[in-house]
C-alpha cells in the first residue's frame, strides 16, 4: 500500500448549520488522531464546549475517506452571540508503522456569516 494518512479538521456550513469535520482525505489509515483548538469552541446554543468533546481527544483508527461530524451550532445562534470567527485546529496522528504527522488549519468562519440559505420543512 502506497501513500499516507492525511487527517484534516474542517468547518461544514449546511443549511445554515456550522459542523466541525475530521476526515481522513489519504489512503491510509490514520492512528491515535488527536486535535486541539486555540480556543473553546462553545456552541449548540452556547452550552457546550464542542472542541472538549471526545471526538477531539482521540480517534483511535480513522479509515481512509472517512469523516466524522459533529453539530458546532446554527450560523444564526453564532454569530449572534458574537462568537470570535478564527479558529486554528491542530491534528497529530500516525500510520500503522509508527511515522508521526501534524497538521494545522486556520479557519475563518466570518465567511459564513451572509451566505443565503433555505431551511426545509
């Protein structure tokens, strides 16, 4: 097998919904997947520390093409609570033979604060 885990952190707007993504975009497996935030990420509604979850803490395998979602908050509750817009994720995993990789992303959720959308009944 050729090639190399490449986890990246990602921030998803749907239908007016901000997720947090950790997906493996290589071809192989990626091992004991850890991020970290430069800051708390409080979201759903302002009650919960979403980058304090276990997701972030450590993904023991994560399989190629794989993501992992978790709900941030609605773009509305967000923004209107005044929430800061840069965020920079860092991710550390390895590959089955031990080669450790890191990683970091920088975000700027402001780009999502006028994007139009429709809400389905």
């Amino acid at each position: 097998m050729s090639g190399r885990p490449e986890v990246i952190v990602d921030v998803v707007f749907e239908d007016g919904l901000l997720f947090l993504s950790v997906a493996n975009i290589g071809d192989r497996p990626a091992l004991d997947v850890r991020t970290t935030f430069n800051r708390k990420l409080v979201g759903l509604g302002g009650t919960k520390d979403v980058a304090a979850l276990p997701l972030f803490r450590n993904i023991p395998f994560l399989a190629p093409g794989k993501e992992i979602r978790t709900l941030l908050d609605s773009a509305a509750s967000w923004f209107g609570r005044r929430r800061a817009t840069s965020v920079v994720a860092r991710v550390a995993y390895r590959d089955p033979e031990k080669k450790e990789y890191k990683a970091a992303m920088t975000h700027d959720l402001e780009i999502y604060r006028e994007i139009a959308y429709v809400r389905g009944d």
